[in-house]
C-alpha cells in the first residue's frame, strides 16, 4: 500500500499464470501449490479492491458520516500492513472481508442498495482497521458503526451494546493487545485468549481438522453481516449441539477427502478460510453457494452425512479456483443471455454460469470416481450412479461450450483441458450396464423436461400442425423453438426415485413420485396410458409430460424422436385438448424440424 493521496508512485505487479497451473485447474485440479498461487493474486485483489473503495469513498460527499475520515483509515492500515504484514494479509484475505468490499463499492457506485445508512457499510473501514491493529499490535481509538445496536470484528466476534438504537456508533480501544467496545459503558470485547464468548460478546467459532498431519482451522460464521453473498444478514447464532454436529461432520468430511483424493485436500487446507451457515432448503435438500468476491468461503446447510459433506465441499471449493482463475483471465466473452439447458439446474443459464457450473461437476465427477472403490457395499450402486450421472451431465455441458463461438482462446483451451479429463473416464468399466443405463435415463430425463419447461414453438406453426391434423394430413416440418422460461418448481421425483431404489433408507419412499413414475421405471408397458391419465386432470403438468414421452419412447422405438422436440407435443395439445396426447405423439412422430436445434 502507498501513501494515501498518491504521493508516491503505485508499483504495478503482475501476475502470470504457470502454464502447468493453468493445464492442472482445466483438468479439475490444482495442489496447494497452485492454491498459495491463487492467494497470491487474490491478495493483489484484494489491495486493488481496498483502494479503489477508500478513493470512492473520500470522494462521496459524507460517506463516512460521523465516523473518522479515509485518510485516518489509510493511515492505519498502512502501518498495520508494515508491522505484520502476514497478519494484515490473513485479514484482508477473510472472506466476508472480501464480500464486504464488493458491497461496498457497489453501494457507492449505486448498483445495490443497503439496509442502512451508506456508512454503516462503508464505515465497516475502521472495523477493519481495529482488528488490523489488534493483529499488528498496535494501538487505536476510533469510532465504528452499530447494525442492529451490534459490530461484528472479522475474524473476532461480535459485540452487543444493550439499549443502543439500531443505526448508531460505538467507541473502540486497541491497546495492550486488547480490544474494548464501549470502554467507558458496556466495556465490550472478546476474552483473553480471543476466543468464546464472553458477557455481550459472541465469539466467532471455528471448525477444526487435520489434513497430512498439519492442523486446519476455518471459521464457522454465523454471526457476521457480510457472511452470506451479497446483502448484509443478522445474526443467526448456532447452539453448543449444532455447533458439535458441524464439527463432527466437517471433520469427518476431510478425512474422507484426505482418504479418496489427497491432494484436493491439501490445497482445500491452503485453500478454505470460513464456512457459513444457512437453513436447508424447505425441502431437505443441502444448499450451498459461493461467491467470486469470497475467495476461501462457502455457505452451505448441513449436509447429512460425510459424503455430502465432502461433495459440497468439493462442489463449492471448484467454484473457488475457478473464481479465483476468472479474475487473472478471461475465457469467455458473452452476452450474458440465459439460454443453455445445464444438465444440473432447473432454469435457463448463461454462457458464464454453464462453465461454472460444467467446472463444479468436473470435480463431483472427479469425486465420485475416486470414491466408487471405497463405498461401501451398501452404497456401492448409488455411487455408480452418482459418478455416471455426472460424467454425463459433464460431458453434454462441455460439448456445448466447446462449440460456443463466445469462448476465448484462453476459453478453448481451458474447456479442452476438462474434455480431455472426461475422456478419461468415457470406458470406465467400474460402473455396471444396468446402473449406467439408470443415469443415461436420469440425465434425459432432465433434458427433456427442461425443455417441455422452457422451450415454446410459434403459435403460429402450432396452429397450423393442429390444422394439418385435423385435416388428416401428415405433420410438416417446424422451426426451431424459442426461449421462454417457466420458473415453477421441478419435482425430480423419477431421479430421487432412482437413487431411493439403488440406496434404500426409511426417506426413500418420500420422493415424490406417481404411479405412474414408479411404472415407468419398472419397465410397465402401462406407464404411457398412466401419464395420460395424468394429463387429463392436469394437461399442463410439465412432469406428466415428460413421463409421457419417456414411457413412448421406451415403448416405441419410433417415439424416441419425441425427445428431442418434447415441447411440440405438449403445445399441439393445447391446440387439440379433445385429442388424446398419445394419438397425438403417434402422430406427430413423422414431422422433422428445420433450422438449428434449440
């Protein structure tokens, strides 16, 4: 860092990527030599990020309100940074101190929106300053702002001042390596050793594990504004008995991980800081998240077991290096249109968003692999699935950025690298006909009902296909169908279906699924006139839809073209509500589209 108002010419570093850091996170990878790499440029980042916030800000006109001014900030953290700098670094790199500094400037460049005054958030700048000089052992009397009547210290905890208004400001005292909140009130600050909690205080906790003997400690964040994505969340403070189960299955986690693929765990101990915690899905599913501006954190719910626990882990810590790649290059240069089927999501997604998510699963895939010989008898199969299905899934998303004209060189040669990782694994013969058959029908199944879901022909063309059907002529060629997103919730109940039948457990009866599913996947000739009943009590049923032509499809070899153009049938039948859908799709068999595939 320089002195602040320019004085002294910025030196300017750059950073280049090793070619065969580059070749090892296309493939998937990255050891923890090419994660202290990443951390070294998220460092440069970071102090970009720093500065660019502190210039806006003394150029906004009371941004700080009543706190002290940037200049009195600068002169902190400059000194801080010289006495120790590791400890500074530490700081900065926390993750909620990054998520903090991309809301900030966004606040002042008026692309978000706070839930408080602009200096509440901005003047989280000597909340940072504070604990910068605790960690350099410096000393400091400044002023910071209250959320809540309460001020989280990053990597500390947080402090409660009792009867303070909601938007207000607290007096803070470093000296003698200790932190005071409120020195001449409540007198507020973590106990010596900052651990724990402590009266008005909550401290931050910690996760702690072992990976190739060395001790890893990440932060358990439940406390901080600045712990989820974006906009600043209160407390949501974890009991003693959740806080053990997060540790027992966080622990347990890594020493799986350290057990199937040694070396993601090494660079996930060089590479994780914080992990935040966030209610499951009202469906029981894991949710889990992260962010470009958090390098190092994830949010995630509790995974069940430690196996989820491990591809969560994995999932998200993808997303990480990606992030972290993404910001020293750029792959690809897009729209930002969101119009690509992501054989894992529900909506729509655009370019960027189907590499990350292609990225996330490259490494699943990588997990599951690795993982298959080591599953217990019990769940071997559904390990078989689970691998199949992502090498799948990876694989369709890969093709079609390969052949995205929006890639970039560096683009091309990234998505090369994880096709040549997924050629890999195309003859693993570890996985059974039976189960792997299962996948490709989970996989299809995805597609086809995305694009039921999302994909509309031309009214116009679907009239007339009605009239030629009435006409008792034979269906003529379409055009290609257009983007039009349906954002009600899917159900996956053929797939939760699919792994309740390869791992039964007292849940798995609770998937969701029909009669009908359940004939479909038992190869009942029946299914088709099953899903037909369906429809005739919901003729919109995006799922009964897709059970349709999945039934005819398996039943008549002729019907398979339907999957490919699932959404036809669905709009003719709008057209034709007094007609069977089955007449229909028999019918409909003969048509061809032209133009390009949608």
């Amino acid at each position: 860092m320089q002195t602040y108002g320019g004085h002294e010419p910025a030196r300017t570093v750059h950073h280049l990527v090793p070619s065969a850091s580059f070749d090892a996170l296309a493939a998937g990878r990255g050891g923890p030599g090419t994660l202290r790499f990443l951390r070294t440029t998220e460092y440069s980042r970071r102090l970009l990020l720093l500065r660019a916030l502190l210039d806006t800000t003394a150029r906004t006109p009371a941004a700080l309100g009543p706190l002290p001014s940037v200049d009195s900030a600068w002169d902190v953290l400059t000194a801080a940074q010289e006495r120790a700098p590791e400890e500074f670094r530490e700081l900065l790199l926390h993750p909620q101190t990054g998520v903090w500094l991309g809301h900030g400037l966004r606040l002042l460049h008026r692309t978000a929106w706070g839930d408080g005054p602009l200096w509440t958030d901005l003047g989280h700048l000597h909340v940072v300053c504070a604990v910068a000089a605790l960690r350099a052992g410096l000393s400091l009397r400044t002023t910071v702002p209250l959320r809540d009547g309460a001020v989280m210290f990053p990597t500390l905890g947080l402090a409660r001042l009792p009867g303070r208004p909601r938007w207000g400001t607290a007096e803070v005292v470093v000296a003698d390596g200790r932190l005071r909140v409120d020195p001449y009130g409540a007198d507020v600050g973590p106990p010596a050793p900052p651990a724990g909690d402590g009266p008005g205080w909550q401290g931050l906790r910690r996760l702690r594990t072992r990976v190739a003997g060395n001790p890893v400690d990440i932060w358990l964040d439940d406390i901080g504004p600045y712990r989820d994505l974006s906009e600043p969340l209160p407390p949501q403070r974890l009991d003693p008995a959740e806080t053990a189960v997060w540790q027992d299955r966080f622990h347990r986690a890594v020493r799986l991980l350290e057990e199937t693929d040694p070396e993601t765990a090494e660079a996930l101990a060089e590479g994780l800081r914080s992990m935040t915690a966030v209610p499951p899905s009202p469906h029981g599913l894991v949710l889990s998240a992260s962010s470009g501006d958090a390098f190092g954190g994830l949010l995630t719910s509790l995974p069940p077991d430690p196996v989820t626990f491990a591809v969560t882990l994995v999932h998200e810590f993808q997303h990480t290096k990606l992030g972290a790649l993404l910001h020293l290059l750029t792959l690809e240069r897009d729209d930002g249109a969101e119009r690509h089927h992501a054989p894992w999501r529900d909506d729509p997604r655009p370019l960027s968003g189907l590499l990350q998510g292609a990225y996330a699963f490259l490494g699943i895939a990588d997990f599951w692999s690795r993982y298959l010989d080591r599953a217990p008898r019990a769940g071997r199969a559904l390990a078989e699935f689970e691998f199949a299905l992502s090498r799948r899934q990876t694989r369709e998303a890969v093709r079609t950025l390969a052949a995205d004209p929006a890639l970039t060189s560096h683009g091309r040669r990234f998505v090369a690298g994880m096709a040549a990782r997924l050629d890999a694994w195309e003859e693993d013969a570890r996985v059974r006909p039976g189960v792997d058959a299962m996948a490709a029908f989970a996989a299809t199944d995805h597609r086809v009902e995305w694009r039921v879901r999302h994909l509309a022909p031309a009214p116009a063309e679907v009239r007339a296909l009605a009239g030629a059907f009435l006409s008792g002529a034979a269906p003529h060629p379409v055009a290609a169908p257009t983007l039009a997103p349906d954002t009600t919730r899917w159900t996956h109940a053929r797939t939760r279906l699919i792994r309740g039948l390869l791992a039964p457990s007292p849940e798995a009866g609770a998937t969701g699924a029909s009669t009908a599913d359940r004939a479909l996947l038992s190869g009942d000739p029946s299914a088709a006139a099953a899903y037909a009943r369906l429809l005739a009590a919901d003729p919109e049923s995006p799922e009964a839809w897709t059970g349709l032509v999945l039934a005819l499809a398996t039943t008549a070899p002729a019907a398979r073209s339907l999957l490919h153009r699932p959404e036809l049938l669905r709009a003719l039948h709008r057209e034709l509500r007094a007609t069977a859908p089955d007449h229909l799709a028999h019918w409909l068999v003969g048509a061809r589209r032209r133009g390009p595939s949608g």
